[in-house]
C-alpha cells in the first residue's frame, strides 16, 4: 500500500451525515467508509486521491454547491419528531393532571387520532423512503424530508433519476385510488381523485405546489414529475394506476422500476443539482 493509501485509510470514517463525494458526486451513506476533509468540510470516496479535480463550472469555477457535503434527510424526520412531541405533551397533562392514576389513565386510553395520524404518516415515509435507499447510485440519489422555505409544508422524498426529478408525497390511507370524471361534451371536464368514497383530490393540488417549487430550484430543463404513492391502499392485483393532472397515483412497487429507469440520454444525474436542492431545500 502506498502512502496516499496509508494516509486515505487513517482518515477513513464513517460520516455523521449522508453526503456525496466532491469528487465524483457519487452518495455516500451515513455507515459507508469515506474520507472527510477537515479544511473544505467536504467528504470523498477513499479511493480518489486529494489531488483529484472537483467538479468546475462552465467557467471553470468550483462549484461551493457540489463540494459542499449533501445531507440526503431522514424519511419520515419531520412527522416522526411531531408524533413524538404531541405523545409526550398528552402524557404530560394526564400525569400533571392524575398524579396517582396518571400511568394507569394512560395505559387504558388511546392516542387521539389527530396524533396517530403523524405516527402512520411517518411510518408510510419510512416504509417509502427504504427501497430507494436501498437503490442509490450515481443513478439514482435521494433527498428526504425537505422543507419548502417560508412555508410548515415539506417534501417527503425527491429522487434524481437519468428521466428527471420525482416529487414523491407518500399518503397510509386505506381504501382502492381511483379517478372519477365528471363532465365532458357540454361542461368542464373536472378529475376528482377518490381513495374508497373519500375525496382527496386536494392531495393533487399539493403535489402539484411542491413540483412548482421544485422547477423554481431548477436552472437546467429538466422533466419533473409528480408522484402520490399510496403505500397501504387497497390495490387491484394488475393495473389500478392512472395519472390526474399530470400527478401520477401508485403504489411503491410501480414507482421503483421508474427510478431506475434510462432517460432519453441515459445520463446521470448532475451533483451540481442535487447539492443545489440540498441547499434551497434543507432538511425538515
């Protein structure tokens, strides 16, 4: 082993947070051997030299977005946190307010439903987010949890694919997806998206806002597409897919063959966008 190899293996760790190589932009999971560079707080895969050109510009200028190291999240953070602290805050006022029969009030009594409905949405995220992970590549890379700036709303997942950006909200609801027209020849035709016989055609409207912010961090012409994954509905056995409003309605075994899919040139994914996204989007 030479001396840079030496060195590379005495610097090795296993970064706190997920990041991409400056390098070759390459993701970096959070247990993956990798060398941090202490003076650019950067990260790199140990079997490039330090001497190793980053990715420039085309002025020839460093990037501080691509060397910058990217923290992808944690599927379902946000919602998780939140499940949490409203459990802990009910637990408090029932112990405060039963001092002796505190514990035993708390055994026998249910969340409210307002609360178990951060914790199911949390799991869907979690659920989602996991095959992915388990994708990742030059290919394919992964941000979760991200928060839209000056708004409590936040973006479950997005995937940097050869086929473009995917805005990815996942929903726990139970119930068979399916669309319901109305109008046609002599009035508006109107798209209502119907989980059993629950209109949630305000969850297309959401995703729809999140791709328009996601189009507003992008400088390059790049596909965006508009995902809701149910991940505990009632699906048929074979079809049960459709798409409203350009927003396409499936499940997590329809969406995974589509991340990994070529694109028209069959390119990878730029880390310059995917750190610029990091950046405009932090962690929720």
């Amino acid at each position: 082993m030479n001396a840079a190899g030496r060195g590379d293996r005495r610097k090795a760790h296993a970064p706190r947070y997920a990041g991409s190589c400056r390098i070759c932009g390459v993701q970096l999971p959070t247990r993956a051997e990798a060398v941090y560079e202490r003076a650019t707080k950067t990260v790199r895969c140990i079997s490039h030299d330090e001497s190793s050109p980053v990715e420039t510009s085309d002025a020839g200028v460093v990037d501080p977005a691509v060397v910058a190291v990217v923290e992808s999240g944690t599927a379902g953070a946000s919602a998780r946190r939140e499940f949490e602290r409203r459990k802990a805050k009910r637990e408090e006022h029932v112990r405060t307010k039963h001092p002796k029969l505190g514990g035993l009030i708390l055994a026998l009594s249910d969340e409210r439903q307002s609360t178990t409905a951060w914790d199911a949405g949390a799991t869907g995220e979690e659920r989602l987010g996991k095959a992915p992970d388990r994708l990742a590549s030059d290919r394919l890379r992964l941000l979760h949890d991200r928060r839209i700036p000056k708004t409590r709303a936040n973006i479950d997942h997005l995937a940097m694919t050869p086929s473009g950006v995917y805005v990815i909200d996942a929903k726990t609801y139970r119930g068979r997806p399916h669309l319901k027209v109305e109008g046609g020849l002599f009035r508006p035709r109107v798209e209502r998206l119907l989980v059993g016989s629950r209109d949630c055609t305000k969850l297309v409207d959401g995703v729809l806002k999140q791709v328009d912010v996601v189009r507003g961090v992008l400088n390059i012409d790049v596909p965006v597409h508009g995902v809701l994954c149910f991940v505990e509905a009632d699906w048929p056995l074979i079809g049960g897919t459709f798409t409203t409003r350009g927003v396409q309605v499936l499940w997590p075994n329809q969406l995974h063959p589509q991340l990994q899919a070529d694109g028209p040139t069959a390119a990878k994914p730029s880390p310059r966008y995917t750190a610029n996204f990091a950046h405009a989007l932090p962690p929720a």
